[in-house]
C-alpha cells in the first residue's frame, strides 16, 4: 500500500484531525515505516504455527454467584439530590 497525501487526508478526516506542514510530512513517515513493519510480519513463516487462543494455561477461578439485597428503586430515588419519577437527573454532560 503505497502512503500517499491523500491517504493522509483520507485518515485524518476519519480521524477528525488536522495536520500542517511539516506535520503531515512526519506522519507520512510514521505510516511509511509502519507499513514497512507489516510487510516484514508478512514475510515470517508461520507455518506450523498454532494459533494463539489464551495467554495462560491457568484456569480462572469464579466465585459463586449469590443473590443478595439491593435497593429497590424507590430507596435509591429516596437519596437523590435531584429526580424525574422514575429517574435521576443528572446535569447534561453532551451538546449535540
């Protein structure tokens, strides 16, 4: 794959990023020397190679699940500083 400007543009637009100048220039290096490092990986011979499923031989070992006493929803509207009937209101975080 050859890395190009308009590659460049192509993924900082995904990317909602913007490069200038001598930036773009780096980051064309970057990916450059990245694909020069899959095209190694690509040249190793893996054949015989077993796939890799679990990073350890250990088994995990889970607890029992035991089913306990929780807060109903009118106890846990009880507490809350600010609330909807149902719901809790909470300060708006997003501007869309």
């Amino acid at each position: 794959m050859e890395v190009n400007d308009e590659l460049i543009d192509k993924l900082a637009a995904l990317a909602k990023l913007e490069f200038k100048g001598d930036e773009k220039k780096e980051i064309r290096q970057d990916m450059d020397r990245i694909m020069h490092l899959i095209d190694e990986l690509n040249d190793v011979d893996t054949e015989g190679v077993e796939p890799l499923i679990y990073l350890t031989d250990e088994v995990q070992r889970l607890r029992p699940d035991s089913v306990e006493k929780s807060l109903d929803k009118a106890e846990a509207l009880q507490k809350a500083p600010q609330k909807d009937s149902d719901y809790f209101k909470v300060p708006k975080v997003l501007n869309k």
